[in-house]
C-alpha cells in the first residue's frame, strides 16, 4: 500500500507542476475586427497565428503584472459591433471563476460592452461561451480516485 500512495503523490505533483505552467504561459487569439473582420463572430482564426502571452510587453500603467488569462470584448457602439481579443492582465476568469459567463454593460449613447476572460486552455477566447477547466476535472477525478481506494 506504501508503494500505491507513493506512486499517487509522484502522480500528483507532476500534475501540479503542469497545471501550474500551463496557468502562466497561456496563449490567446490577438485581433481587432476593426482591422480585420475575421476576429468578428462567427471567429475564422484561420489566417491568425496564437500569441504567447508570456512574449506580450507589461502595461507600462501596470508595472510588474504580466498576462494570465485571455480576454474578448465586443461592443456595440452606435449601432456597430466591434470585436477585441487578447491577452489579459488583471480580474478573473469569467463571473466568480466560470468562465461560462461574461460581464455585461450598457450606458448611454447606445453603447453595450460584453467583456469575457478566461484561462482553461490555450486559445480559450474564440467563442462566446468559454469551456470548464479541463485540468481541475481530471484532477478532481484522480483525486476521488485515490481517496475512494485509500478508503
């Protein structure tokens, strides 16, 4: 049974190791569909190449923070949709950490912003609706996993 827990718990750390990278060296879609109409709805990154979000320049407004997540933000204005996607570098992912969702405003002057983070997956800012986290539900599994033996 020493051997079995030993294996989980090298198990274990190895996967944390990897999720823990792959949480800082995200890659995200970078486009403007004011500039090109490919970044509008329905996305056609087809003629795009991903960006590392580690390469990305710190905000000189934001000294020290780096990039963790991806972001996408479509607005209308004035009757226009405009679509932004890149990396992000402040707040979380999606509403209370589900991506599924996004924050919505509208003001005045027929302006509507729709603004989507999230950080499950390289490329993760295509569409309107972000997936679940991957990783943590297949550690959660493997968890569940060791417990239900151990016990």
């Amino acid at each position: 049974m020493a051997n079995n827990s030993t294996y989980w718990l090298a198990f274990g750390l190895v996967f944390i190791t990897f999720a823990v990278q792959m949480a800082f060296s995200i890659k995200c879609w970078e486009c403007r569909s004011d500039s090109d109409p490919k970044c509008a709805d329905p996305f056609d990154n087809s003629t795009l190449s991903i960006t590392d979000c580690r390469q990305v320049e710190s905000k000189e407004h934001l000294p020290g923070v780096r990039a963790t997540m991806c972001r996408k933000i479509r607005q209308k204005v004035h009757g226009e949709w405009r679509y932004f996607r890149s990396c992000a570098f402040m707040g979380e992912p999606g509403i209370e950490g589900d991506e599924r969702f996004c924050l919505m405003r509208s003001g005045t002057y027929n302006i509507f912003m729709e603004y989507c983070t999230c950080n499950s997956k390289d490329g993760c800012n295509t569409g309107a609706q972000f997936a679940p986290k991957l990783l943590t539900v297949g550690f959660l599994a493997a968890v569940g996993y060791v417990l239900r033996r151990a016990f």
